[in-house]
C-alpha cells in the first residue's frame, strides 16, 4: 500500500508531503513553501532527483514550477491589450525578469488519494493579490501521482479574473547522476533558438538532433523547439522516458559547473514570450488549461 504524509517541521520552518510505497523503495518529496516543487525522487532505491548537495533554491530553482511565464522576460517589461507592465527584474545582473511568481509560493495540501498501486497528492496555491506586474488573480493547482515506476505532475491553471491575461508554463527538474559524461540524451529537434548575451532569444538556427546524444563534456545552457512531446534520458544508472501532453514543447537544457544533473526544463514557450507572442497561451475569465508531465522509468 502507498501513503501519503504531511510532515510539519515549525522548528525549521519545513513543510513538506511525501509520497512512499510500502518498502520505500519508491518516494517522492514536495515541498509546499518552496512552490509545491519536487526537491526528492527515488525510483527502487535509484535517486532521480536530488536537491541535498546542491546551491540555494533561489539559485537553481530546483524543481520549480514556471508561471506565468517560463524561463525570462526581457527588463520585466511586455505590453498585453495596449497596456503596458512591468515585473520585478529578479535576475540581477541582466535586469530580466525570471522564472515566473509562483516558484516561493507556499501551497497548501487540499487532498490525497492512496491504494496499492500509487498514491496521488493535490496542492494548491490561490493569488488573491497580484503583483504590478501580473495583475491578475488565478488558481494553480498541481497532482503528483506516484508509482513504482513513474511519476506524473498534472497542472491545472484557473483564471479567476475579470479580464485575459497572457501565460507560458514550465517546470525546472534536475536529474542526478554520478556519470553525466557517459550519459545520454535523445530529442527531436531541427531549431535551436538562439540568444543574445542576457540570454533573450534573438533568432534560431536549424539542427539536426533525433537520436541519443553523447553528452561527454557538453555544456549546455540552450533552448530547443521540439518536433514530439517526448524526451529519454540514459545514465549509467537508469533510464527515464520524460513525456508532456502539451501540443507546443520546447526544452530548455542545462548543464551546472560541478557535472553532477543535468536540468531539462520542458515549456509550452521559450523565454521572452510575453514580447514575442512564440507559444504565448490567453487564458479568458472562468477558462481553465491543464498540462501534464510524466517521468516514467525503463
């Protein structure tokens, strides 16, 4: 039997759920102040994804859910229905703004559901008081359902206001493995979109790349258009399918300094789309959009 506990720490300030099945071999921990984000995964005693060793939150974003927008806005700035606005430049040393609002937002824990073959854990989180530069209020709900082989992340979005507003959506894993130079990566992409030096795109070039790639000494900090909704990940210690059920999908990959993950960020838009328009998604008053990702392991 799976379970599903709500584990409150007010000493430390944590408030974390974790999923297990019955020998814990499999376990997923989310914490609710850091965004809702996936910061443990363990598949069979396998570590997928693991935050222990790694920077500050507010440095590497780990696991964090990207909305309303993915990745950066160029100098917190965009225009929506003749107006303009203008987001807090989080990203000091470019003056972007970056990875969306809700990655430091405390979600609550509003339902669960538990069997022998997985357990699922429902958290939301409701913006009541938007921000200048996203005046806008909306509900974000997400579902992380647990098995023994997989794991899958359902987002809800539900535009609680009056009035349209603009949105990407994105979310920001790193995958830990102790051999990321033997590891491989399979995609399928012919754009790469390229970007000026405060990491905005400023066009695209065409690649080839369908098939597993070596990733050897490659550094990666680049967006890819994709042509599937399907990503593989092969390490010397396991082997993950990575699926979305968006129509439109980009990546964005990144390699740390110290080689031990590698993040593979899928989006619905690359970075700057409130100014672009590439991918940009309008929800209406009352709409809601649902997007789900899945880690599923071979």
């Amino acid at each position: 039997m799976f379970s599903v506990n709500h584990i409150q720490d007010q000493k430390n300030g944590n408030d974390f759920i974790e999923l297990r099945n019955s020998d814990n071999s499999c376990c997923a921990k989310i914490d609710l102040t850091l965004g809702g984000s996936l910061q443990e995964l363990k598949f069979g005693e396998k570590a997928i994804i693991s935050t222990k060793d790694m920077l500050p939150y507010n440095t590497m974003f780990k696991s964090s859910i990207l909305f309303p927008f993915a990745n950066r806005i160029e100098n917190g700035c965009y225009h929506f229905n003749n107006k303009k606005f203008k987001l807090d430049k989080s990203e000091i040393d470019s003056h972007n703004a970056i990875h969306g609002l809700v990655h430091d937002k405390t979600f609550r824990f509003i339902g669960q559901e538990i069997s022998e073959k997985k357990a699922s854990a429902i958290l939301s989180y409701e913006e009541t008081q938007p921000v200048l530069g996203f005046p806008f209020k909306y509900d974000l709900i997400l579902e992380y359902v647990l098995t023994n082989e997989s794991l899958r992340l359902n987002v809800e979005i539900k535009n609680k206001d009056q009035q349209a507003f603009p949105f990407s959506l994105g979310w920001h894993p790193y995958f830990k493995t102790d051999d990321l130079y033997n590891s491989r990566l399979k995609i399928n992409s012919h754009k790469k979109i390229l970007v000026n030096d405060k990491m905005i795109p400023n066009g695209e070039t065409d690649i080839d790349w369908n098939g597993f790639l070596k990733i050897e000494d490659k550094a990666f900090d680049d967006c890819f258009e994709l042509n599937t909704n399907m990503v593989e990940l092969k390490t010397p210690e396991y082997h993950l399918d990575f699926s979305f059920s968006s129509e439109e999908n980009y990546l964005q990959l990144y390699t740390p300094n110290d080689r031990k993950s590698i993040a593979i960020e899928p989006q619905t838009a690359p970075a700057n789309s409130f100014n672009t328009k590439v991918g940009l998604k309008i929800l209406q008053p009352d709409e809601r959009y649902q997007l789900s990702w899945k880690l599923n392991l071979k």
